[in-house]
C-alpha cells in the first residue's frame, strides 16, 4: 500500500526551508508520495518568491500546494462558524491568488485528497482484493475449526462420544494419526509396537546368567545332597535354580505393563484434546472415565501375566520340546568332555549352566511373545470394546449435559471475533467490487 504525506507548513516561516518539507524528504527523496499543505495563507507576505510556491513552482511536489486559512483563536473564541470561515477563505484566495484560486482552500484540499485516496485504492486493488479474500478464507476456516452453536447439547455429546471412540479404535489400528502441536503425527498402534520392542524385548535381551552362575550351581548342588557328598544331581538342583532365574523377569514384565498402560494413557489424552478441545468440562470428564477403564484392565493384564509366571516358576518343564531337543545336544557334548580329560564335577557344572541358558531362553522368548498378545487382547480390544460403554453409561445423562457440553470462554471470544471479521471482511469485498 502507497502511504501519502501530507505535509502541513507555516506560511509565517520559511516555505522553501521548511522542517515539514526536510522531514518528507528523508522518506520520500522524489517527492512522489508528498502532498503540501501550507497553513495561514492569509499570513504570508505576496512576494513573487511565496506566489511560486503557491503555483507549485519554487517546491517540487508531484502531489500538489494547497494553500489553506486557518481560523485564528479569537475567532474561535468569538464562535465564528465554521461556514463563515471558508467563505473568507474563498473571497481571499479569489481576491490575492484569482488565478489559482480553485486549487486552493479546505474543500479543494478535502476534495483533492479524497481523490488521492482513490487512486491509490485503485492502484492497490488487485492485491487488496486478494488479501481480502485470503483473510476471508482463514476466518471461515477458524470458523469451521470452533464450530457453530450449540443446537442440540444432548446429540452432540453423544456424536462426540462415538466420534472419540472410533477416532481411537482407528488410530490403534493406524487408520488415522495424532497431530500435535509441533506437526508431529502420531499412531497409536505404532507407538505402542515400540514400546513391546523398546520395553518388553530389549530388557528381556539384556537379562543373562549371573557371573556367579557356576558358584550358585556348586552351592545348589551342596545344598541338595545334605550331608552326604554329591554322587549324582538332582533334579531339584536344575528346578530350583530355573525358578530363580525366571523370577528375574517378573521386573521387566511389570515395567512392560506400565509403559503400556501410559502409552495408551497419552493416547486418549491426545485424542480427547483433539476431540473434546471445545468443552473442557466433556474433556476432563471422558478422560476420567478412559483412566478409570484403563486401570481395571491393566490390573487383568497384571494377574493374568502374574498367575503365567508364577506357573512358570512353580513348575520347570524339563520335557517341554524345545528343551528336550537341545538337552540331549548338550549332554553329549559334555560327556564327550568327560571322557577326555575326566573332571567331571567342572563338568557337570557347566551342563546345567548350559541347560539353564537354554531354559531361561526359551522362557524368554515365550514372554515376548506373549506379554504383548496379553496386553493387546485386556488392555487394548478390552479397552476398545467396553469404553463406548462405559461413556455412555457415565456421562450420557440429562442432568449433565448443560455442564458437559459448555464451551470454552476463549473459544466463544474467538468465534465472536472470527465471525465480526468476517462480516468486515464481506463487507470490504462488497466495496471492492463496486471500485473495480
């Protein structure tokens, strides 16, 4: 947009050296966009010098001098009106400047800058009218985004809830993502793959026979035979030592179910920010419930891993088939060992190491395979399947619907101003229109 200057100078003083006319310049050098304006024409001496200027011929200007009379104080003291004052001006601009006197006085000033304004509109409209129809788009959209008013508070909570619902049943799925704040999207089923992979798998990868695994055998198999020397080991020497080794998964398996339950945790958080963003009452209120639903299926998740692993630690199945299979490997290759240098205590030793490795392996693999089957089956499709229900039961009721379903102060203040934007916006359209 061309900004015009208007510059107003005092005829008592020096027109050519005037500080208005310098201050101009700083900005406009060429004089392209200046209109001058001098004050108390009536004051200034008639020389040949001040006639120039006022024929815009001793100050370049391309917008034009205007001369104009001013009333003084004791006019206005007196209460002059103001119809008296342009006609003084007149007759004395007729009277001194007879041939200019049409390019001079408050109406021809008023006049002349009217029509500066619109040329410069029309100069300017090609690119007025586009950012006014751009501006029209983004008010429309922060619009659509707020929503309309509230007809029907009952329905809406109901679509709300089932929208919520099927927006989490399909971002588990990764039908449909989480876009935060950042421009970060988010899926929640894959987010939660990272959590089996990152949580569960790695830490069960981590966890290997202790250092003092042989010192532990040595003692074990002591401890089996009482007081009489070990001639043969037991089978609860192998037993006990497998239990113990097991029971160190119970840890991750734990910290697995809670990373978990706090990815999904964040999901619905998201989700209702998302969904719910217009009623913070509906929000926090739906989050409750998602919290409260959660929890229960986490504790289903916890027993039922819990009673799996205390099986596990109760009962070593040494015919289970994968160790079966290996077990016979491993003993040849240690009775081979026997027969050449005959340590057999050392020996013996490093089979059961061995043979627990193995079964502390096979364990392991079980768990991550089904910790996550575990968590998907109670925690995510339980979920999913009882928590329409459970939002319906809890919040669907007339005597909360008001309360729900109010919307957010800032969220009316802002469609109220989107929507008086709009209106301003329309009408500038409307005005551009009859210009072009």
């Amino acid at each position: 947009v061309k900004i015009i200057i208007s510059s107003g100078i005092n005829a008592e003083y020096g027109l050519a050296n005037s500080e208005a006319l310098k201050l101009a310049r700083q900005v406009d050098p060429d004089s392209r966009r200046t209109l001058a304006v001098i004050t108390k024409a009536d004051l200034m001496e008639r020389t040949t010098e001040n006639r120039l200027v006022l024929e815009g011929k001793s100050i370049p200007v391309k917008l034009g001098i205007i001369g104009v009379i001013n009333r003084n104080q004791a006019k206005i003291d007196e209460g002059q009106p103001i119809a008296d004052s342009l006609e003084e001006e007149e007759l004395f601009f007729k009277t001194n400047y007879h041939y200019i006197a049409g390019e001079m006085g408050t109406p021809f000033l008023t006049k002349r800058l009217c029509q500066i304004l619109l040329e410069n509109v029309k100069e300017c409209l090609p690119e007025l009218i586009l950012r006014i129809t751009e501006q029209k788009v983004i008010q429309q959209n922060i619009l659509e985004s707020l929503g309309a008013k509230i007809d029907d508070p009952f329905g809406m909570l109901v679509q709300l809830l089932y929208k919520f619902c099927q927006t989490f049943d399909d971002n588990m799925e990764g039908k449909e993502t989480i876009r935060l704040h950042n421009g970060k999207e988010i899926s929640g089923g894959r987010h939660l793959f990272q959590q089996f992979e990152n949580t569960i798998c790695s830490e069960l990868d981590l966890i290997i026979l202790p250092e003092d695994i042989e010192q532990q055998i040595e003692d074990e198999i002591m401890s089996s035979s009482g007081a009489k020397p070990p001639l043969f080991t037991p089978n609860i020497t192998f037993e006990n030592l497998a239990s113990n080794q097991v029971k160190i998964y119970v840890r991750p398996v734990k910290k697995a179910i809670k990373k978990c339950c706090e990815t999904i945790t964040e999901i619905t958080m998201l989700l209702s920010k998302e969904v719910f963003r217009r009623f913070p009452n509906l929000k926090r209120e739906a989050h409750h419930v998602c919290l409260s639903l959660l929890i229960s299926k986490t504790q289903a998740v916890e027993q039922f891993l819990n009673n799996y692993l205390k099986c596990e630690i109760c009962y070593i199945n040494t015919n289970h088939k994968l160790f079966a299979k290996d077990r016979r490997r491993i003993e040849e290759e240690t009775r081979d060992e026997e027969d050449i240098d005959g340590k057999f205590e050392k020996r013996n030793i490093k089979r059961i190491k061995a043979l627990l490795d193995l079964y502390t392996s096979i364990i392991k693999n079980q768990l991550m395979d089904i910790v996550p089957k575990t968590v998907m089956s109670f925690m995510v499709y339980g979920f999913k399947e009882d928590l329409h229900k459970e939002l319906i039961q809890r919040l669907v009721d007339q005597n909360k619907v008001d309360q729900l379903m109010k919307e957010d102060m800032f969220i009316e203040e802002k469609r109220g101003k989107a929507a008086k934007m709009l209106q301003a916006l329309e009408q500038a359209d409307a005005i551009t229109c009859l210009m072009d």
